[in-house]
C-alpha cells in the first residue's frame, strides 16, 4: 500500500516565521500535488510539481520534488495569519488506478 | 459562480434513515468524485466515476451507493447510517480521467452528524 507521510502534523508559529513541511514516501511518484485546505472549506490546489528536482514558488511559498521523485516540501518564508490552514499533498503514482495518493495533512496555524 | 456546490451543507440524522448528498459541477469536467475526510482531517477516497461510468469503487460499506444521472451531477447516498458515518463529505471533480498531474475542484463538502 502506497502512502504519504507528511511532517509535521501540527505546527503553530508567530507571524513571521519561516516552516518547511514534508511530505515522504518509499514509492515513486510521476507527480505530486499540493493543496491548501483552510476551515470550512474543501481543498484547493495551490502547485503540482512533475519533474525530479523541480522548484516553483508561489508568492511567499516555495515547493520543491525530490531529485527521484519520492518525496516533496513546502517552504513558507515570512508566515501570514492568512497562511493558516490544512496542507495537503497528494501523489499521483501513475498506475491505472487513476486515483491519488493523499498524505495526512499538516495542520497550520500562525498566530499574530 | 460556484463551480463544485453539494447539498446540504450541514446534515444531522439519527441512526438508522437513508440520507442523500447532492453534487453538481459546472465546469464541463469529465471526472468527478466523493471523499470522506474523518475527525483527523485524512482524506479518503471513496468513489469516482468518468462520464457516468464508475471507475473507482475503495473499499466502502455497501450502504454506500452514488449514482450519476449525467457527467454533471454525482449524488452519494447513504442507508441505515451508523455513528461511524459522521465526517464531512466531499465531492470533486477533475477534467479527464482522474489522477494524473489534474487539478481536482473540491465543494464545500457536506457535514454529517449521525446521532
């Protein structure tokens, strides 16, 4: 059974502050998704990254796939109230199963 | 415009009635699917069907049944609720044949309480 293990579960800083979350895996992955899930709501996608290695930044959000494609993180620089939500990533593992694989999500909170 | 709506939004029943969870999307995808996400927020798959057809079917108690009246729509509905049931339900839809590098839209997901 494919899993995702993301790190950590909880994580609750100051406005300001810098985070990584991880997102792991023993199984290869031909992409992997990020979303963003905040109170309330259903999740959004905030990047998916395809290439082993890839980086792409979304504002203050930096997202990196591992060089084999088996793992993921999320970097947030300067974190906003406004940051504060579920974070979710999700592997494609490109069988025929078309379904993702979902991590356990990092739960955010950044307090002012 | 909401693209992904479910109905309701807040469901609260006693053990044992049949309940059913409307999803509508309009945005003209081919994909769509409904998630369970229990009290520690895991995500789980339940269903998805493409164009009317089920394609993926996990491990789900057989009270449990979606129908798809046309690509637009995939309404889930539930018998003999237990307590067990209670977490919030979401519905999603992609535009091709699912997983693969595709945005999946989430609804506003509909909260069940079984009493």
């Amino acid at each position: 059974t494919q899993l995702l293990e993301q790190s950590p579960q909880f994580l609750s800083i100051q406005e300001g502050e810098n985070l990584t979350v991880y997102c792991n895996s023993s199984s290869v992955f031909s992409s992997l998704q990020w979303y963003r899930q905040e109170p309330g709501e259903g999740p959004v996608l905030l990047v998916t990254v395809v290439t082993g290695g890839e980086v792409k930044k979304l504002k203050r959000l930096t997202f990196q796939f591992g060089d084999a494609r088996k793992d993921s993180s999320l970097h947030i620089t300067a974190a906003q109230p406004g940051d504060t939500g579920l974070y979710l990533c999700a592997g494609d593992n490109a069988g025929n199963n078309r379904k993702l694989i979902w991590g356990l999500g990092t739960s955010l909170a950044v307090n002012p | 415009d909401t693209a992904v709506s479910q109905t309701p939004k807040y469901l609260v029943t006693q053990m044992g009635n049949d309940k059913s969870i409307k999803c509508e999307q309009n945005l003209g995808h081919d994909t769509m699917y409904w998630y369970k996400q229990d009290s520690k927020k895991f995500l789980k798959i339940m269903f998805s069907y493409n164009n009317k057809e089920l394609i993926i079917n996990e491990t789900v108690p057989n009270r449990f049944s979606p129908k798809s009246p046309d690509k637009a729509h995939l309404n889930l509905h539930i018998n003999s609720l237990e307590l067990g049931d209670s977490a919030v339900y979401f519905c999603a839809s992609s535009q091709g044949v699912g997983g693969r590098k595709e945005t999946q839209y989430f609804g506003p997901g509909t909260r069940l309480l079984v009493l």
